[in-house]
C-alpha cells in the first residue's frame, strides 16, 4: 500500500538519521564477512581429475574435501599470502580413455595450470607419463599401483595415497611375528596385483620366507584354489577386488580351504559387509561366506589420524569427518565414494600449499616469481619438487612424509574378522619398523596355525625290552665264556685237555666272549648316548664283531684245516711217516687269519670310516591330529662304499664258514690223539656257518626294521657262542668230571692203568683200521690163489687130452697119475715162498694176527682161520 500510494509518507529527520547509519553499519558487517576479495591476490591454478563416477568413484567425497582445504589454505595469512589457490576439475570417470581428452582441454585451454591431481591409478599413470612433457608436478590422493613408483618413468609424481606395496612390509612382520617361513599367494591378473605381487616375492626373499604356490586367474578362481588345496597351502596372501574377492571364497568353502589350519590376509579397503553382499555370480549362502572367511587378516593404509592432534590445518581428524560430513549434506559415508580417502585429498591440497609456499623465498632469490610459470619453465618445477620432496608435516590423515618414489610413508592398520566383524589388533609404521600389537588376536584353534603341514622327525630306536633281553643273554654267555676260560687254563696239564690244543681254544673262548660283547654297542642308538659319540659306537660294533669271530672262528678253523692236512692224504703217501703237529703252525695260521681282519678293519677305518647315516621313511599321519604328519627316522652306521666294503668282508668270511663246512665233512671219520676234539670242532663249525649265511642276508634285508634286524643279529652271535662254548668245552668237563681225570701229566706217569684207560677208544679206532686193511690184503691173496688153481685145471686137461684113447680105456679105474699125488705138483708158483712144513705157516706180517684179532671177530668179517693155509698150498 505504501509503494502503491503515488505520495511517500513523510519521515522525520531523526528518523532518517537512524535508518542511515543502521544501513552504514550492515555494510560494514557484510565488508567484514565477506571473504577478502581477490583483487591484489594472483591466483595460482591447479587441474583436478575426480571420478565422480566409474570403477571407484572417489571424487563424491574426495572433491568436498580437497575444496575444503583450498578454502582454509586461501583464508591464511601465513601461507602463500599473495596468492589465491583455484581448482579447475572434472570427472574422469575413472576411465583413462576419458582422462586423456580432459587432460587434453586442461592443458590447452586457459588459465595455465601449475599443477595436475589426478585420482585412480589408470588415470594417474596416464597423466604422470604425459606430464613431463609440460614441466608440470602430478600429486595424486587416490592412486596405488606399486608401477607409479618408478622414478624413470614418472619423475614428477607424487602422491599422499600410499602404495599398494605399502601393505608388504607389514605382511613380512606379520609372518615373522608368527614364525612363518612359508606362504602362499594368490592374485587376480591385473597390473596392480602383479606389481604388488613382484614387490612381495622380493622382500619375502629378502626376509628368508618361501613363497611355495603362486596362483593367478582372470575371472574364474576355481582351479587356482584346488591347486592351494593340492599343495597344502597354510598362509594365503589374496590380491583381488572385492567382487572377485566373494568368487574366492565360495571356491575355499567349497575346498574346505578355512579353518584352524589356515590363515588369509587380505586387502583392507573392502566394505566391512562385502562377505554378506548377495551376489548372483557365486552360489553360496551368507552363511557359507561368513563361515569361510572368518579369522582373516585384513591390511589397511592409515588414511585416518588416529590420535588426537592438531596438524598443520589446525583440526583433529575428528573434527575433519564432522566437517567432511557438514559440506556431505548428511550423506551415508557407506554410499559416498571415496569416503576413507577423503583425507588424503585432504592433505594432498595442503602438501600443494606447504611447497609452493616453500617455493617463493628461493624463486624471489633467482627473480622469479610462481605466476611466471609456464609449460616451458623448468626451473620453477624443480623448485616445485625439491619443495614436495622434502615435505613433512601432520595432516589429518596422519604425518605426510614422500619416499624416495614420491609415495606417501604412512602406518598400516591391522585388523583381523571376528565373530562377522572386523577388530584392530595392531598398527604397523613401516618409515620407524614399530610394530604396535593390542594382544586381541583370536585364532579357531587357539593359537596361530603352523605355515605348512607340521613335520616332527621321530627317531626311531630300538624296543629296550628286547635290548634287555638279549643283553642278559648276552652277559649270561661272557660268564659261560669265562668259567669255560679257566676251566681250561686250570686243566691245561691233563693230558687229555692238552690233546685238544688248549691254547686254541682258549682263543676260541676268548673271540666267543668279544662277539657276544659285540652285542651292546649293536643295540645301542640315540636313546643312550649323543649324536656326536654315535659314531665311537660304531667303530666299537665293527672290531668287537670283526676281531671276536676272527679269534673264535679261526682258531676252530686252524685246528679243522690241519687235521684235514695232516690226516686225511693220498694213498700213495699213507705209508710214508706223518710229520709231527708243531702248535707254532697252528698259531701262526690264526695270526695270519687274525692280521688280515685287522689289516682290512684298519684299511676300512682309515680310508672310509664309519658314520651316522639317517634313513628317512614314508610320513605317517597320527591319528589325534591330523595337521602333524610323524617323519619317521633311523640312524645307521655306515660309510660312502658301504656295498663295496660289506661285499669285501663278507666274501671273504663266506669263503672261509664254506671252506670249514667241507673241511669238517672230509675230516668226519678222522682219529687222532693230537687234536681230539676235531670233531666236536666241525659240529661247532657246522651251527656258527649255517646261522652266518643266513643271518647276513636277513639283517641287510631287514636293515631297516631295527627290532627285527638287531634281534637276528644279536641272537645269532649269541646261539653261535653258546653253542661253540657249549660244544667245545661242556664234554671236556663233563669226562673229566665224570671219571675223576683231573690228574696233570706227572700223576699220569705214575699211573700208567689210567693213561691206558683213556686210550682205549683210540687203540679199538686203530684196530679196526688195521683188520680193514689185512682183510683187503687177504682178499686180494685168494684172488691169486683162485687164479693159480685155474692154471692148474687147464694144464691137467691138456695132458689128459694127449693120451691115448686106449690107454685111457685101461687105465679108467685106475689110481690117478703119480703127477696129482705128487707133492711137488703143490708147490707154489715161483716168486712165493715154500712151506716149511704142513703146519701152514703164515708171514711175519700175519705172525701177530692171531693176537690181534679173536677168531669170533675173523668169523664175522668171513675171514676163517682155514682160508690162510690156502695160499702156500
């Protein structure tokens, strides 16, 4: 109405006074709010690229707060006074095809940009390589692909967005941190993984870790997680996106690949629910993925402070996300892009501000100026980077510090998913090696798993029972050995011990006792003495058991050879005097089987000696547990040419046990009063060759069963002395004891009775002998005898068929012819000698026949007294 009204009303004066300086005074206010205007201030211009779309979409909140920055840079006094900082952004999409067109309008269009911010790592590597063409410093807040860290091909990129091979360092002090000396990987095949990957094998080679399995797939991660599950993977490093992250884990339920014997780490700028996202590319339920993925381990970029200081921007991190979430209009950070790198761009501008204020005081030195810069101007972009170089200031996100690269140095948190989500247990600064740990690791089976299947190496040793067993026996027999020992050194003037070479078998008694004395270092191993003694062992086992059988078996040998050689020769040379039976000859002989065991032992020890060899078996599976497999092991003595040496000495102790079985056999029937134990010798020489050749073969076929192989051996040494003890011996005691012989060779002069008694059996032996050979002499007589009478009929019938027919008829009923009456017709043929008289004498030869042998025996070998006269007839 009053606008309306064609005449104003009418004000007072005071009334006019007061409306104009109310007006004076809202000018003022407005002057003093408004923000400074920038004439006077040159403006500096700076090219951003935010996706606000695409692959990551990080410009929705990385761009609200790199303007942020730029407006509490822009309201400082104390930085970059005269000048005024003004982003010219677009949206790249994320997509480097994109970005080379707007890189293109940014470069060619007006104003002249002094710097390029670029976001994703597609994009930023298209960028950084261009830019060095235009002089121009590229700092990106949102690019981690470990490729941008190469000095010579980008050699002005910087970035606050840490690399990806950032997550490596901590990754390595995890793995030492729980004593893994294996691990597993597997990537999805982009560059970014790749790289990461290449990054990893370096510094886990460096720290001494093993990576075993490296799989890799495009789309479908179904064969690589059957070939972890093939190669017993434990500690799984998993490179991928977050889609592709739902495909693996479907695939590790499906291969049971979780659990308390696995651990996975993974990359930790998933969502906290990506796991329970349904996905229509995986047919596995929320349940199935929760179950799987449960107790991971997840590594993340610092990209938030988390203490409470006040930085260079004068706001804590918290204050940053109340006012990041102000200028957001209340958004879900869940649903906003480039949420958690929002503090990156952050400081990223303020990175920006800090150098190019550094820059002015050097610039002015040289006359120039940051407004003089142009796309030719080399000098103020070195300027530029020696400043960003050198940066180092607390920024929300942390304290922003670039390596050598231009990478951001920043902390690494570590969290690890219990009970459905995720939990801090630690933080890990990779620029001062600190490792925080909160102690809140929780693990399936209560403690870390093991890198791989655990191998525990179970030595195995012989069963004691047995070991006790055999070693009483085997002390039972050195006592035998022993007794057997002094009752022959106590005995040694009978003259009936003194018949069986006592010395001989004194060695006999003695290589008994060394051989069963063998016994105890064969069962000793590793549950007795040390590993570096072991070795003493087996020099122990090889000359108690070398030396003992030379001694017990050599000197049954001596005695079993000599008697083959001096009693069992030729015909031809069965007439001629048998030599004396000297001993030297017989000790000399065990000497020499005695120098060449030693010599070869000697010659073994020397040029191969014995040491401990481990043999390693098929790994067994407990049944309690059945993330240990049990590496079963056994300890043997052996050397570099154990075959060669084995086949040496047992050939030649082969050759010797044949060579005494056929000596014992050719001497069976022999008797002679100077070894008179021969045969209980070859009965001994029979049992220790037979158990011998066997038990050799056995052992080295049961070399490795320890139970069974010692018990062959050590019951063969043991049954080989009993029995040569008990053989050799027992019967001398028993004679001696039985009939009362324990007389020395004087009280035998004395009594002759006694002397004669003990030589009966040998006497009959001889005896029976000679009537063998007169009764082969008899025959080969009556032989002749036979042959004469023959002679005589032929000459008889030829003088009866001379005679006339006539005279044979007279003359049939007459005498005989005085021819066949006539003694002289009975003469013997020449060369025999006549007969004295009709009582038939008999040789000298068989003058003592008659006292030799008793009519009653010549009747029994058909030798009648009757036949004998015959053949002087």
């Amino acid at each position: 109405m009053l606008l309306a009204s064609p005449c104003p009303p009418r004000v007072s004066r005071a009334s006019r006074g007061h409306a104009a300086l109310l007006r004076s005074s809202l000018i003022l206010l407005l002057l003093l709010l408004w923000p400074r205007p920038s004439a006077g201030k040159k403006k500096l211009y700076i090219g951003a690229l935010f996706p606000m779309s695409g692959g990551w979409p990080g410009g929705q909140a990385c761009m609200p707060s790199a303007q942020m920055a730029l407006d509490l840079v822009n309201n400082r006094s104390d930085i970059l006074p005269d000048y005024e900082l003004e982003l010219i952004h677009f949206d790249s999409m994320c997509d480097p095809g994109e970005a080379t067109k707007l890189l293109y309008d940014l470069l060619y269009t007006e104003p002249i940009k002094i710097v390029l911010m670029p976001g994703c790592s597609g994009v930023s590597t298209l960028v950084a390589e261009a830019a060095r063409m235009w002089n121009l410093i590229v700092l990106s807040y949102g690019s981690s692909s470990p490729a941008l860290s190469n000095r010579q091909r980008f050699p002005t990129f910087f970035r606050t967005h840490p690399s990806a091979t950032l997550h490596n360092p901590t990754r390595v002090r995890l793995f030492k941190k729980w004593n893994w000396q294996r691990i597993a990987t597997i990537q999805q095949t982009t560059e970014v993984f790749t790289s990461t990957l290449d990054d990893l094998e370096q510094r886990v080679k460096e720290a001494g870790i093993e990576i075993s399995v490296r799989q890799s797939f495009l789309t479908d991660p179904a064969v690589a997680v059957k070939n972890l599950k093939r190669q017993d993977a434990r500690i799984i490093v998993g490179l991928f996106y977050e889609t592709e992250a739902r495909k693996v884990f479907c695939e590790v339920f499906k291969e049971k690949l979780y659990g308390k014997k696995y651990v996975w780490f993974l990359i930790g700028w998933y969502a906290d629910n990506w796991f329970k996202i349904k996905d229509p590319a995986i047919n596995c339920t929320v349940e199935n993925m929760t179950e799987a993925v449960e107790g991971h381990v997840t590594t993340e970029i610092v990209m938030l402070n988390p203490e409470t200081v006040r930085g260079v921007s004068n706001m804590t991190s918290q204050e940053f996300l109340s006012a990041l979430m102000s200028r957001l209009g209340g958004k879900n950070p869940e649903e906003t892009g480039g949420f958690q790198e929002a503090p990156l761009a952050f400081d990223a501008v303020w990175a920006l501000a800090l150098a190019l204020n550094k820059t002015v005081a050097p610039l002015k030195s040289k006359g120039r100026r940051l407004e003089d810069f142009n796309y030719n101007n080399h000098d103020i972009t070195s300027e530029i980077y020696r400043a960003l170089n050198t940066s180092s200031f607390e920024g929300v996100s942390g304290h922003v510090v670039f390596d050598a690269q231009g990478s951001r140095m920043a902390m690494t948190l570590i969290e690890q998913l219990q009970g459905g989500s995720y939990k801090k247990i630690g933080y890990y600064d990779s620029s001062q090696r600190n490792l925080s740990w909160f102690n809140n690791d929780v693990w399936i089976g209560g403690k870390p798993p093991a890198d791989r299947t655990v191998v525990q190496e179970v030595f195995r040793i012989l069963s004691q029972k047995l070991f006790a067993a055999v070693s009483v026996f085997a002390g039972l027999g050195i006592l035998l050995g022993i007794v057997c020992l002094t009752f022959n050194i106590y005995n040694g003037n009978v003259r009936y011990i003194q018949n069986s070479q006592p010395y001989l078998n004194n060695m006999t008694a003695v290589g008994c006792m060394m051989a069963l004395a063998a016994v105890f270092p064969l069962g000793i191993d590793r549950h007795h003495v040390n590993t570096p003694q072991f070795p003493v062992v087996c020099q122990f086992r090889l000359w108690l058991l070398g030396l003992g059988f030379s001694l017990a078996y050599g000197s049954m040998f001596t005695k079993i050879w000599w008697v083959h050689t001096l009693f069992t020769k030729k015909d031809e040379k069965k007439e001629k005097k048998k030599p004396p039976l000297e001993p030297w000859k017989l000790y000399a002989t065990v000497g020499v089987l005695l120098a060449i065991d030693f010599l070869s032992l000697m010659i073994w020890q020397i040029v191969d000696p014995l040491q401990i060899t481990v043999e390693m078996f098929t790994k067994e599976a407990p049944k309690e547990d059945l993330d240990v497999l049990i590496q079963p092991l056994l300890e043997h003595c052996s050397s570099k040419k154990m075959n060669t040496w084995l086949g040496v000495v047992y050939g030649y102790k082969g050759l010797l046990l044949l060579l005494g079985i056929f000596l014992a056999y050719e001497t069976k029937s022999v008797s002679t009063e100077k070894i008179n134990d021969h045969r209980a010798v070859g009965m001994a020489i029979y049992n220790v060759a037979v158990l011998c050749l066997i038990t050799a073969p056995v052992t080295m076929i049961l070399s490795s069963q320890q139970d069974a192989s010692f018990a062959f051996a050590s019951l063969a040494i043991v049954f080989s002395a009993y029995i040569t003890l008990v053989v050799l011996f027992v019967p001398k005691m028993r004679r001696l004891i039985t009939r009362g012989e324990w007389q020395s060779e004087q009280q035998d002069t004395l009594k002759t009775g006694s002397s004669t008694n003990n030589n009966d059996e040998e006497k009959s032996r001889q005896l029976e002998r000679e009537n063998r050979e007169l009764q082969k002499i008899i025959q080969e007589k009556e032989e002749r005898v036979s042959a004469l009478r023959n002679q005589l009929a032929e000459r008889q019938a030829i003088r009866n068929r001379r005679q006339p027919t006539s005279g044979q008829n007279q003359n049939h009923n007459a005498p005989p012819p005085a021819s066949l009456t006539d003694p002289k017709s009975l003469l013997p043929p020449p060369g025999y000698p006549n007969p004295a008289s009709d009582n038939h004498s008999m040789p000298p030869s068989f003058s003592n026949s008659s006292s030799l042998y008793p009519a009653d025996k010549m009747s029994r070998n058909h030798c009648h007294n009757s036949q004998i006269p015959l053949l002087y007839k």
